[in-house]
C-alpha cells in the first residue's frame, strides 16, 4: 500500500517547499548544527529513496517473543528518572480509575481540536500488526499491537493544509515529533492493545504511539496529548536532542 503522492502533497506543500523539495532551513534535524549533517543527511537519503510507503515487515502469532518493558514504567513513581512531576500525578489518578475519565488531546493545526476517550478511540476501525520492536540501544522484540490508525484522527480532527508534524506528549518528562510521512503512514497506529490484551502499564497504558519506521524511541509510550504542528518543535529539554538521539531514526 502507499500513500499517494497527491495527499502526500495535500499534507506537505503549503507554507512554501514542502519536506521533499525544502532547503536546509525547511528540514528538520539541522537548525544550523553541523554536527546534526548526519541526520539531515539520512532524512533526506531515505525521504528520496522511498517515494512511496512500504510497510515494515509484519510477522505471525508464532513469531512473537517476551517483551521487558524499559524507560519509564509506571509515571506516577517520582522515583523514576522521567518523572514529571506535573503530568505523572494526573496519569497516577487516570490509572487508579482503569482509564475511565482518560482522554488524548488533539491539538495545533486541526480544524477541530479535540478530547478523545478511550472508548472513542476504540470505536474507531482499528488495525493490528505483529512487527519487531528495534531499540536503540541493540534489542529487539516481536509483539502484536492493536490501535487506531495515527490518521484516521488526525482525519477527524482535520488535518490543515499547513500541518507538518506531529508532536507526542507524554505524561513522563518526554516529547517527541515525526513528519507527517510518517504519520499518514498505515502501519503508525495508537495502540492500546498488546498481545490480544489491552496495553499493561509498563508498555505505556492506556495509549502509546507506534511508529514501526523508527526505531523504539520514537514509538511514545503514556500519550497525553498531540499537537500537529507547522514547524519543528525539537521538544526542548523534554527532546529527543537533549537527550542525545537523532530526532530522525529511520529503520
Ligand atoms: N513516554 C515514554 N515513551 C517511551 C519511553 C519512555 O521512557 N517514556 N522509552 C522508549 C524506548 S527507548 C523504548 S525502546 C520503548 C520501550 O517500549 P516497551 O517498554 O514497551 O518495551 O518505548 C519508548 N517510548
Ligand atoms: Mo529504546
């Protein structure tokens, strides 16, 4: 399945260049660093190499292995090394009640932003994908994960012409971004299901991201909120280059 070049564009062109066509100034990783060529260098590779959408490869049942849940666990514990002390109380709440009153904001260049309940996005068509996990850090891990398509909210909500990204928040002390490629991309889903259950709290109940082109980092775990945006928004010192990642990380 791909993505047609023609809602790519929709996504994409407005507000001068498009990711595709941009300059350096357009692109994200660089913001004048030189150190950050590499990422603006791989974006770029594979932004042109893959003009189309293919899929990571999916598995079987059969496939599927143990998975430890890393980073942040449980966002209610400050003893945790993310905790953020103004979201994980209100996450340590959500939790206590099973999620009943949890809802995900939408927010940023959408015509309607938005709160959506767990059985609001449950009621969308969901998709399931058996993929491998890839950290950063040299594991891997095979699951089956159940969501929304990242998409079919961004839809609802109604994605403005000049929307580029969109930005993860999570109720730990994190944020990360990925362009709208990425995003559109079938297989990016919110899921809260794993493995036939709903998702346990340790891989990021009751909503993580996953985005199944990257590698693990990028794939938020305990979302809070997301903000599509028109520019690059590096999350500060809740980003990915605060903590030493390339904010690219392309697999
Ligand atoms: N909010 C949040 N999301 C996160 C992390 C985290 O610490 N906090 N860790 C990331 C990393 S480095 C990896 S490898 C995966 C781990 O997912 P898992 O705990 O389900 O194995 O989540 C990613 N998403
Ligand atoms: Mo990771």
């Amino acid at each position: 399945m791909a993505i047609s070049r023609r809602s790519l564009l929709t996504g994409l062109a407005a507000g001068g260049g498009g990711l595709l066509l941009g300059g350096c100034s357009e692109n994200p990783p660089t913001y004048g660093n030189v150190l950050r060529m590499g990422d603006w260098f791989t974006y770029n590779a594979q932004r042109l190499m893959i003009p189309g959408r293919p899929l990571a490869r999916e598995y079987d049942r059969g496939d599927i292995t143990s998975t430890i849940a890393v980073g942040t666990v449980n966002p209610g514990n400050d003893h945790e090394p993310s905790f953020n002390p103004e979201a994980g109380p209100l996450w340590a709440r959500l939790a206590a009640n099973d999620f009943r009153d949890y809802a995900l904001e939408v927010t940023g260049a959408v015509a309607r932003p938005g709160r959506y309940s767990m059985d609001a996005l449950m009621r969308f068509k969901a998709r399931t994908q058996i993929t491998r996990h890839t950290c950063e850090e040299g594991w891997s891990a095979i699951n089956e994960w159940t969501g929304v398509p990242l998409r079919s909210v961004l839809e609802h909500a109604g994605i403005k012409h000049s929307a580029r990204f969109v930005k993860f928040v999570s109720y730990d002390a994190l944020q990360d971004s990925i362009d709208m490629f990425d995003a559109l991309h079938p297989q990016t889903i919110l899921a809260w299901g794993m493995n036939g259950v709903r998702l346990p709290q340790g891989h990021g109940a009751p909503l993580r991201a996953r985005v199944e082109t990257q590698l693990g980092y990028k794939s938020m775990k305990f979302l809070r909120r997301i903000v599509v945006t028109e520019g690059f928004d590096d999350g500060g010192k809740f980003g990915d280059i605060a903590a030493g990642y390339s904010w690219f990380a392309g697999i």
